[in-house]
C-alpha cells in the first residue's frame, strides 16, 4: 500500500517514529561530540598545567642571567697605535704599551702571527685549538705603574654605566712579568700560564643592589702580559666549563 493510502493516523505514526529515530541519532552525535570536546578539553588542561609547570620550573631555577649580551666595547681588542686599545680608558699608568702579536681566525691555517714570536701556535696548542666562531687579537700588554695608591685599572668601562646588574666579565690571559691584580680569578689553568680569567656579579632579586667592581683586571709595578677576548657579558657565564668566546652579534660599537 503506497504512503498516500494509508490512514492519516498511520502517516502520522510513522513520522513520529522517523522524527524519534532522528532525534536519537542527533542525541547520540551530540554525546560523542561531547566526548571528544571533553576529551580535548583534558588535553588542553594538560598542556596548559605543563606549560605552567615549566613557567615555574625557569622561574625558580633559572637565574634569569643567560642572556649573554657583550656590554664592553671591542671584545676582539683592537689596538688604537702602540699605547692604547679602541674603546679602553686604562687609566693611572706611566707607560703603557701594546703590541698586536697575533690574530686568531676560525681556523688555524688562517691565524697571522704579526711578530714571528710564535703566539698564534703558542695559544692554538695551549688555550684552543679548534673552531673560533669570530677574529680576534692576541694583545702583548707592557706597563708601569704610576704608583700613586690608586688601582692602575684596565677597561674601567663600569663609569660608563654599563656594568652593573648580572655580568660576567672575561678573558684569555698569561703573565709574562710583574703581577695583575682585580676582581678576576683563574677558573681554568691552561698550559704554558696561560689561564681563562673571570668574575662573576650576581643579581638575586629585585631588592639586591645593583653593582659591579670597578677594578676588574689591575696593574701593578711593572709587568707584561699576553691578553685576549677580554670583555664584560650580560648574565652568568659557566667559566667551569671553559665558556668564553667572542660575542659579537650584540657587540656596542666600538670608540673611534
């Protein structure tokens, strides 16, 4: 019997029962959409409380001192003549004269000694012998102290108001004669003398002070010394293990 005959009552039936099915399709949709926003939904939290977890890990144990920024003027130590370095203020000295012995490129086929005196070789078999990522000059520092009961200071660049906060301040360095002094302390011995100086201020909180030494690396009486890569980086450098280079993507122009 086709739809048309039968009995108003019988059409009308069979769309409630149709209407019914449907109904429980849609409802049965809907609980399955809404297992998977549930389900989704507890990924979400779970990623969101990861996230938060990891926040809070960095912020304990970070010391928010990474950012490894060069905040002192040419770390790669150009000299300015034979009495000065660009961008230097060594101050409080009778006789200061400086002597580019060497020039480190990433690899040692291209290192120039500029003397003969061998120093390229001497800081390739001693220091580091692989890839320097960044030129640099190896420096020979003579000096005289003026003797006057004040620090004869290298580099004060600390007046210049970029020195305070968390800072590590480094450098390659052998003395030939006489004696350095400052806040810099060996934290890798090398062979030859040579040594990785460094100092270290840490900044713990926002109610510590900020500040920085002003007598980073001093000269005393009269002396020489072999010197390279000296420069002052924001945040806190491992020098344990033997993290030093050159940073010169952030580098601050250098005086002319």
């Amino acid at each position: 019997m086709s739809e048309s005959n039968l009995p108003i009552s019988e059409r009308l039936s069979r769309v409630a029962t149709a209407a019914d099915q449907l109904t429980a399709t849609v409802q049965g949709q809907l609980g399955k959409i809404d297992k998977q926003v549930d389900a989704k939904s507890k990924e979400v939290d779970l990623v969101i409380q990861k996230a938060q977890q990891d926040i809070n890990h960095y912020l304990s144990a970070a010391r928010g001192e990474y950012s490894h920024i060069l905040l002192s003027r040419n770390q790669r130590m150009e000299p300015m003549g034979q009495n000065a370095i660009t961008g230097f203020n060594t101050i409080y000295l009778d006789k200061f004269e400086v002597i580019k012995e060497a020039t480190i490129h990433a690899s040692a086929q291209n290192d120039i000694d500029h003397t003969g005196n061998g120093v390229a070789k001497e800081f390739r078999d001693n220091v580091f012998s692989g890839y320097v990522n960044g030129y640099f000059n190896i420096l020979r520092l003579k000096w005289l102290s003026n003797e006057i009961g004040h620090p004869s200071r290298f580099d004060d660049n600390w007046s210049s108001g970029y020195q305070q906060g968390s800072i590590s301040t480094g450098c390659y360095l052998k003395v030939v004669a006489g004696k350095l002094g400052g806040a810099l302390k060996p934290y890798v011995n090398y062979s030859n003398d040579w040594q990785l100086m460094g100092m270290r201020q840490s900044l713990n909180g926002a109610a510590s002070a900020f500040y920085a030494p002003h007598s980073k690396l001093t000269f005393e009486g009269e002396g020489e010394a072999l010197i390279c890569l000296f420069g002052t980086a924001s945040g806190f450098v491992n020098f344990e293990n033997k993290e030093w280079g050159i940073y010169p993507e952030f580098a601050r122009p250098a005086l002319t």
